[in-house]
RNA sequence: GGCGGCGUAGCCAAGUGGUAAGGCAGAAGUCUGCAAAACUUCUAUUCACCCGUUCGAUUCGGGUCGCCGCCUCCA
C-alpha cells in the first residue's frame, strides 16, 4: 500500500485515487525566463520518481504540468512588448528546460501546458469569483479577497490574526483593499505585452494560471498536487482559495512538497544567486546519471546538501552497482537454482517496494538493492549462482532501473575489430607469460578509454566514463 | 515576533520502544604475474545535550543549545 504524507494534514496517508485506477496529477512546472537550476530540478525529479512509481503500481496516470510562459519576470527579462515577442523568448527556455529533463531521464508529463494558452479559461474563473463575491475590481485589475474565504492559511498554517503584517507589506503599485489580498488580474502597464479579454485589458496573475489549467484538464477535484516547499505560500495556497470559492468542492487530495536542495547549508535560488545549472555541473564533467542518482538519494522530504564530493559518491554508487551487473553478464553460472539468492533476491525487492511506498523512502530502497549487491557479487565469487538465478535478478534490476534510471544502457556495446586484434594479442603475450607486452597493450587500450580486467572467468572489459 | 522542520560514524544517509540498514572514503587480509574488480574483517557500547515516562529510549514527553526554512517573488 503506497503512503504519502500530506502537507496539508500533516499526515501519512494511505492512497487511493478518487476515480477506480486513474491517479489525476498537478505538477508545477517551471517559469521559463532562464535556465532551469539543479534546485529546481531536485523537486522534478521526485515528481518523475513519483510517476514512475505510480505507473510502476499499476495505476493509469495523467499528470499535467504548466509552463509559466507569463509573469513579471518573463516580462521584464525579455522585454517583450508584444506576446509574439514574449512567446518566442520564453519557448527558447522551455526548450531548454526539457532538454535538461531529458539528460536527467525526466519523463515528460502526458500534458505540459502553457499558461498563455489558456487566458480564457483564467478569465472565466476570475468572472466565477467576481460573481459569487469573492473577487473585485480596482483600478482595471482583479484581486482574491481573502476575507471571503475563512479557512486562508489552512495549508501554509499561518494565523493571520496573531500576526504583524505590517513587518512584510510590499511595496506593490497595485492598490488592494487589504495588503493580503492577491491579484488575479493585472492592469496593462504601458509597453507591456497584454491580452484584451471580456474583463478588460491585462494579464493574468501568477496563481490563477495553475488553478484553471489544473481544474480544466483534471476536473474541479483531483488527486496529488505537487511541488516544492516554497510554492507552499503563497501559491498553493492561492490556488486553494481560488478554485474552492470558484467551484465550492475540494480542489485537491493530496498536496506533496518537495524539500529544497541546499548548497553550503544554504539554500540555492535564483534570488540569492548561490545557484547552478545543470549545464554548468554537465561543463565540469559531472555525469547526468550521477547527479540524477544524487537528486534521488535523499527522501524529497528532506533537505538535501548538494556538493561536488555527493555527486563523487554517488558517481562511485553507481560504479558499484555496474560492477556487479557486468559480472552478471559475462560470467557464466551452473545449471539450477539457488534457493538462498533467490531468497535474497525476494528479500530485496520486497524491501525496494516497502521503501518507495513509505513516502517514496528512495534512501531505504536503494539500501535494498545494494544489500543484494553485495550478496549476489558473494554468490558470484564462491561460484554459487547459477543460470535458474538468472531471471530473477535481471527483473529486479530491470524494477530499479524503472524507478532509478541511472545504470547505463545494458546493450553492450561493440568493439571494433582493431580493438579485438589487441586484445587477442594481448591474451596470447599473457599466455606466453609476456607480461611486459601485455601491460604495454593494456596500458594502450586504457589510453583509448578500455577498461581491461582479467577474472577469473577470463578478461572483462568495459569503457572508461 | 509567529509557524514548521532538522541535528545518527570522516562524509552522505535509513531506521525502530528492546539494544544502530546502505553508500562513499579509510585500514588489513583473500584472490591475482601485476593491475582492476570482488569478497572477508575492521572503522558509532552509540544516535546534539539535559531531565522525565518506561523493565528498557536513538525512537515517547518536557527543556536547552545549534542549524535551516516559511511568514515577500522563488522548485
């Protein structure tokens, strides 16, 4: 039984979707004005963990994700003054973003969805709110007026009334009624990009984007909302407002937040510019599968340091598992079946299932798997593992590598010829005890990126990363 | 000021009211022509600190200290 814990109850929760099999969820996607960075990217890929998992128990997934291609700061950055412009310079990034996905086997969610496709399904749910009373108009923009929706605050479990608001007011050009009160709907400002819509010229609000799109694609009541913990206030709790007052039903069962991803004990934003991108860290030679290993290593609801020597270990992690997967693969095992591996390898799996459905402990579940790793790289060694084995570990690797895709490709790749020649020679000079000769030739396909190890099942190799 | 979270070996980190998974790094040994890999053993009598509940607490309650986040745009 999958258990998540919601944010909202503060609760471990049982799940089980609204409708039969179909799992409806909502991912906030990003803010394309610039490259995406590797915090940003801790909270996606728990969210593709998330999905793979769920896919993974059977359950049939639409998951919907936005692209905030509108909002002040695609605006200012691109200093577009018509949407065409602001649509062409916004698009460069999404691009980018989803080719940054891609390196870290981030699958695409069945709808990304862009927020200035659906101006109009925003503006109804603003008329929605400006009719039942809790929305209105000053000065040609929109504003959420919170002191129509008592329960405010229920997620970010903040109590209004105990607190100085005073101390955090901004300095915004918009006049409010009250300083809490959010914007829906923004007046044009001069050489501003703008839509002309049955509520007037303007743009939408950054929180309104995520409630219509969510509530047109998945219904007005859905499954899983996820995110970080700073979409917590006030975004999701924007959203909560807004689609409950325009629909009065539940918006959404369970809300997940993703902890951030720190960098000196600090955490890392744009805002505070102590940020990277995944480019930068792919410059300097880390490898997409170390860093999406390492993004995965600490349970998403935990704060998660990120450095240089974390994707080292992680880099040396997955050694550790390939290692063991390339003796599997060219060793050759005794007819039969050994019941004590196949024990283990039960063992393993039941404790990588146990795992992931405790609110996807990722860390518990990949001590499973290394368990048997070391295990399985004993069987190997005292000759004990045999072919009737052979099924059961490729399916348990085949389930880690369905939820973890860190491992290479397990196609092996192939040599050339000239390759082989040295190699064969390399085996006969070893035969006439050349050792000199077969180090030289050694040390010559080492310097072309091959790996040669000689076993006892005969030589091995692999290539150099 | 209010709210929330965290503090487990050199580093990362799981976990439970009954006596500490796993990874990385390190040491010794086995294997080996050497190398590599692998395996074995070792590396926290102890889970920030102090009280309390309990037969028993790292795990529950209270307090102290430290760190982090949110209350303003931010994944």
């Amino acid at each position: 039984m999958l258990k998540l814990k919601d944010t909202l109850t503060g609760k471990l929760q049982d799940f089980q979707p609204l409708e039969g099999n179909h799992v409806r969820m909502y991912a906030c996607g990003p803010t394309v004005y610039d490259f995406a960075h590797i915090g940003n990217f801790r909270t996606y890929v728990y969210e593709d963990i998330l999905r793979r998992w769920l896919k993974f128990k059977g359950y049939q997934l639409t998951h919907v994700m936005n692209i905030t291609d509108v909002d002040d700061k695609t605006i200012r950055d691109s200093k577009a003054k018509e949407l065409a412009q602001l649509r062409a310079y916004t698009e460069r990034y999404a691009r980018c973003f989803f080719e940054d996905c891609m390196a870290l086997s981030i699958e695409r969610p069945d709808k990304v969805v862009n927020a200035t496709d659906h101006i109009p399904d925003m503006v109804h749910l603003i008329q929605k709110l400006v009719e039942s009373g809790h929305a209105y108009k000053k000065d040609d923009s929109y504003y959420f007026k919170i002191s129509t929706y008592p329960k405010y605050g229920q997620l970010a479990k903040l109590d209004f009334d105990g607190m100085k608001i005073g101390a955090s007011v901004d300095i915004d050009e918009y006049e409010k009624e009250d300083v809490r009160d959010f914007a829906l709907w923004k007046a044009p400002k001069d050489e501003e990009p703008f839509w002309d819509t049955p509520i007037g010229k303007g743009r939408p609000g950054w929180h309104i984007e995520c409630s219509a799109m969510s509530m047109h694609y998945l219904g007005a009541s859905f499954d899983i909302h996820c995110g970080a913990v700073d979409n917590i206030f006030p975004h999701h709790e924007n959203e909560i407002a807004q689609s409950e007052c325009a629909t009065g039903k539940p918006f959404v069962r369970l809300w997940l937040h993703g902890e951030h991803l720190m960098v000196n004990g600090e955490k890392m934003s744009k805002s505070k510019g102590n940020f990277f991108t995944l480019r930068d860290l792919l410059g300097k030679g880390d490898s997409p599968r170390a860093i999406r290993y390492t993004l995965s290593s600490v349970p998403y609801r935990k704060p998660l340091n990120f450095t240089s020597e974390s994707v080292q270990q992680a880099q040396s992690a997955i050694g550790r598992l390939e290692e063991f997967l390339l003796r599997f693969e060219t060793d050759t095992f005794p007819e039969g079946v050994n019941e004590r591996v196949e024990e283990a390898c039960r063992t393993a799996r039941d404790k990588f299932v146990a795992g992931l459905d405790d609110d996807l402990n990722t860390a518990g579940a990949l001590g499973a798997i290394f368990e048997f790793v070391r295990q399985g790289n004993t069987a190997i060694g005292e000759g004990s593992l045999c072919q009737g084995n052979v099924a059961s570990i490729s399916t348990l690797f085949d389930d880690f590598q369905a939820i973890f895709p860190v491992l290479k490709d397990p196609t092996r790749q192939i040599l050339d010829s000239q390759i082989e020649a040295l190699i064969a020679e390399r085996n006969q000079a070893r035969r006439e005890r050349n050792f000199k000769k077969a180090d030289e030739i050694r040390d010559q396909l080492l310097a072309q990126g091959i790996i040669l190890e000689d076993t006892r099942a005969g030589l091995r190799w692999k290539r150099k990363e």
